[in-house]
C-alpha cells in the first residue's frame, strides 16, 4: 500500500474517549500530526463493556492493535440467549466460528480498558493529548478551535467527536438526541456470584448471556479475570414497565444522564424474570447500581462543514442504541475511513473532497446500522403474544442441528454485510473515482 504523501496535515481532534483515540492512531499512522483536544481533565470511563465485532478488529489490526487487545482480553466462547421466564435457550452463537466466516471473532472488553489500550498507543505513537481543554468556539475557515480562555489552536482540519463540533458543522443550529430507552447497570463481585448455586455456572461457564423479555432485555458477562460480572437490563418503559426514576431519566436535558440507579426500581423490572436473573438483582449492592437514558440520533443533513475543513465522527455524526453492540465499532471504522480518505490528498486544497469522500462512505453505512440498532430492540423486547411467539420458532429452527444451515446461523450468518465490513476496501472503491486509480491498484487490474 502507498505511504502517506506529503504534506502531512495538521489535524485537531475534539474529544478524546474511544473514537477520538482510534481516529488518532490511524490518522498518525499515515505520518499526519494529531492533537486531540478533551474538556474533562481525566480520561473519562462511564459505561459498561464494548463489543469489538470482526468489522472493527479489522481496523485495529490494521494498526498493530489487534494481537495487544487480544493478550489483554479473554476472547468468549459465544453468546447464549435465554427466554426471560424459564431460562429456555433460545440461541447459542458460538464467536469462534464467527472468526472462521470474518476473519475475526467478537470480543468484550471494558469501556476503560478498551480507552487505556487505545490511549498508550496513541501516545507511544506521538498523538499529543492534552486535557482539561474547553471549546469555546469553532472557526470552520481557519480551520481553528478556541478553547475557554482564549488559546486559538489551528490546523489544516478539524474532527469533532463532540456535539460543540456539530453545531458547526449544521450551521450554527445542534440536533438533540431521541429518547428510546433506559438502561441499569451492575457489577456484581464474582465472588458473590460463585457463591450461589442458581449464579456460579454462569460466571464459571464464560461467554455472554442474554435474556429476551416483553419490553426489557439483559446483556451480561463476567470480565476477563472472572473477578466481576457485568449486568446491564435495558427496558421500555411504559404504563406497565416503568419506574419513577426511569421517568426522571427520559425527562432529562442530557444525552445520557448517566446516574446512581435504585436496585429496588431494577428489582421491580425483573420481577418476572427467572431466578437466576431476579438473583441478580438480589446480588446487586447499591452503590454498584447505575441508570442512565439511551438515546439516537436522526440523521443528519451533513458530515462535513461548508468550508470543508470540519468533519463529525462517531457519536457527534451518528449516535445510536446499543442493541446491536456497534456504537464504538462504527465509530472505530469511520477513523479507519478517514485516515484512507486523507492519504489521498496532496495538498490543503484536496481536504474537503477527501472529507466529502469520507461522508458518501460512511454516512449511509453508519445510518443502516442506527436503523438496524434501533429494529432489533423491538425484536429483542417484544411483547408477549403472536409475534414474540413467532421469532422464538424462528429462532429455534436457525439453532435445530438438523436445520441444513445450522453452522451458517451459528457462525452469525445474516450479518455479513454487518461483520464482514473491510474498511479499506469501502475507501478504496470510492476514493478511485475521486482520485484516480493509486499505481499499486493499477498494478493489480
């Protein structure tokens, strides 16, 4: 593959969790100068664990990363999903036949780790990090951000991972996310749950396990070193389903609103649930409980600034529900993308196309995949009646041995255009219009 052309550009980053960091690495691999810019004056680690599907595993090894991640995390068997009265298996999807069809398997690994991991490597890459940085505005011509205070810090491009940066980008008018749904989550010890009989097989046995109820549905694995196991139950409220504080939750003018949670309010939820998830609940300590408000974004007009030197990326272009485990992936992706995109550009002047590029690319993937997000927590949580019943045959005849595409459906199939993304190939296929045929992809015609 061709190395970077000179220039090498000047690039700002705005905002430093999981997307920035990434961005940066590749954006640095391609000998371009990156500083990232983040408001809070730690690295912050609110969430729970993120999927790293084969799409983004791709991206990763691409940077050197992928043979790290794996040393620092267990890589699970699979994920077991179970029906919420009876614990009746309802799918088992094993990951290491999913790197036999992709390449690369799914693994979890904790939202804190994941940004450590990312971080040392931008870093030892030569990524300047620096924060406790305010924005206090955003010059798209310059380009160039002013941080409260005054400093005016410019480059040759701006990517913004925070909504400060898409304000900008839209013109001066901010797009608020959309409420879909409220989300618990807990750490249990693992000593606690080995301690149980209906709990211990599930700690011990790895893997992922899943649970499908009418309006609510549980995500849950213990951590690498099997010292912890996280619970996150993500519900619908409604007339029938719903707590006091999960209404406080929606109401808020946050995005996220990320707060203690009441163990009492989650026990309500899952009070008909089976035992081994009501003992979950029983498990739970106060102070390890959390809530906090899913929401999405619509899609947005634009990507990219109207000068062209500003473009959005991750979250800050395409928030989503967590349902299909994608939000960081995507994000992971779209970095990938954009360091192909700019090792097109010869000059200051190529940026914006190189950006717009970046936009076709991306922008109708990431929006499949808000929407796909969105369809498949509505499968997960259905109702009881018809339709839930309907899915869990369906569900069945996909899981029966004897079903002749029974390694098929095991393996993930369905999601090739999901897992089987190749980022460089996408950018390849767009970026040849834009400019030219690269000599090395001549050579292989």
């Amino acid at each position: 593959m061709t190395g970077p052309k000179e220039p090498h550009f000047r690039v700002i980053i705005v905002g430093g969790g999981v997307a920035g960091l990434a961005a940066s690495i590749g954006l640095r691999q391609k000998g371009h100068h990156v500083t990232i810019l983040e408001s809070t004056s730690t690295l912050q680690t609110l969430g729970g664990s993120l999927l790293i599907p084969p799409s983004a595993a791709r991206v990763l090894d691409s940077y050197g990363l992928w043979d790290t991640f794996k040393e620092s995390e267990n890589i699970p068997p699979g994920n077991t999903t179970y029906w919420y009265q009876d614990g009746k298996v309802l799918e088992e999807i094993s990951y290491g036949a999913m790197e036999g069809a992709f390449g690369f398997p799914i693994m979890g690994t904790p939202r804190a780790r994941y940004q450590r991991l990312l971080f040392e490597a931008a870093v030892k890459r030569g990524v300047e990090v620096r924060l406790s940085c305010r924005i206090q505005s955003v010059d798209e011509d310059a380009p160039a951000v002013v941080l409260k205070g005054g400093e005016r810090v410019e480059g040759d491009l701006i990517i913004g991972i925070k909504s400060a940066v898409r304000t900008t980008v839209l013109g001066g008018k901010d797009v608020q996310p959309i409420p879909e749904s409220i989300a618990y989550q807990c750490n249990i010890s693992g000593d606690a749950m080995r301690s149980n009989h209906l709990t211990a097989p599930l700690m011990e046995g790895g893997g992922i396990h899943s649970w499908y109820g009418p309006g609510s549905q549980m995500i849950c694995g213990s951590d690498s070193e099997k010292s912890s196991y996280r619970v996150t139950l993500i519900f619908y409220p409604s007339p029938s389903n719903k707590t006091a504080e999960s209404l406080d939750v929606l109401a808020a003018n946050s995005s996220s609103s990320y707060r203690k949670g009441s163990v009492e309010s989650m026990r309500n939820v899952l009070r008909d649930f089976e035992p081994r998830v009501r003992k979950f609940a029983e498990l739970t300590q106060a102070e390890d409980c959390f809530l906090w408000k899913i929401a999405h974004l619509p899609p947005l007009s634009s990507w990219v600034s109207r000068s062209g030197k500003v473009a959005l990326l991750g979250d800050a272009a395409h928030a989503m529900v967590p349902h299909l485990g994608m939000g960081a992936a995507t994000a992971v992706e779209d970095g990938g993308i954009l360091a192909e995109c700019l090792s097109r550009a010869t000059s200051a002047s190529d940026i914006p196309a190189a950006l717009k590029a970046y936009e076709r690319i991306r922008k109708p993937r990431a929006e499949r995949i808000q929407a796909a997000a969105l369809v498949t927590g509505k499968y997960k949580a259905m109702p009881d009646g018809p339709e839930q019943e309907k899915r869990d045959r369906k569900m069945a005849e996909r899981m029966d041995v004897r079903n002749p595409k029974y390694e098929y459906w095991k393996a993930g199939g369905g999601l090739e255009w999901l897992y089987g993304y190749d980022f460089r190939k996408a950018a390849r296929e767009e970026l040849d219009k834009v400019f030219g045929v690269e000599v090395e992809s001549r050579a292989k015609l």
